[in-house]
C-alpha cells in the first residue's frame, strides 16, 4: 500500500504533466462516448424523418391513383351519359393503379422499363 501511494507523490511531486495528460485522456474518453450518443441520436431522427417522407409519398401515390381513376370516370360519365357505371369502372381501376405504384415503390412489384432491360439483357446474351 505504501508503494502505491509513493507512486502518486512521485507522480505529482516529479511530473506534474502525467496527472495532466491522463486527465485530458479520461475527457477525451468522455466526449467521444458524448458524441457517440449524439450521432446515434441524429441518425434515428434521420430514419424516422424519411420514414414520414416515405410514408407520405406511398400515400400520395395510392390516394392520386384513386382519384384519377375517379375523375376520369366521372368525364366518361358525363361524356356519354352513362351515370354510375363510367365512375365505379374507373374507380375500380384507379384503386387498383394506385395499389400496383404502392408495390412498386415498395420493390415488390418490378418496374416495367426495368423488366423490358432484363428481358433485352437475356435476348443480347443468346442464352435464350
């Protein structure tokens, strides 16, 4: 015990840049765990900022469709004069453009343009 504390009176008596130096390493460990913290808090405010946006976007897409479908049905009917049956048919149609541009913005459904390259990529190759 004795030698332990001869080390610090060493330590403080000898180099006082030593208490210093560890000092400054003991703030340093603290502000990069500070920082850590932060980052980890600005990137999950990050993912749930664009998760809205995300959110909102499919929304959109799936509501847009909807009323697309709706207003070209209600012009179809106004058009010919046949009253309900131009908007239930579109309205059924824009519901269901709306439901295949939420699978496509999702990546479930593949884009066409994106199909089309992949069915030229098998034809150039001659594989098939």
């Amino acid at each position: 015990m004795s030698s332990h504390n001869g080390d610090k009176e060493d330590r403080a008596a000898g180099n006082p840049e030593a208490g210093l130096s560890e000092r400054r390493a003991q703030l340093n460990r603290k502000l990069d765990s500070m920082k850590a913290v932060e980052q980890k808090a600005a990137r999950k405010s990050q993912s749930s900022s664009s998760g809205y946006a995300h959110a909102m976007k499919l929304s959109s897409e799936f509501i847009a469709g909807i009323l697309v479908g709706a207003g070209i049905g209600w012009v179809f009917d106004q058009w010919l004069g046949t009253s309900p049956l131009g908007l239930i048919v579109f309205l059924l149609l824009g519901f269901a453009a709306g439901v295949l541009n939420v699978l496509r913005s999702v990546g479930v459904a593949e884009q066409p343009d994106a199909k089309i390259q992949r069915e030229k990529g098998v034809h150039k190759d001659g594989s098939d």
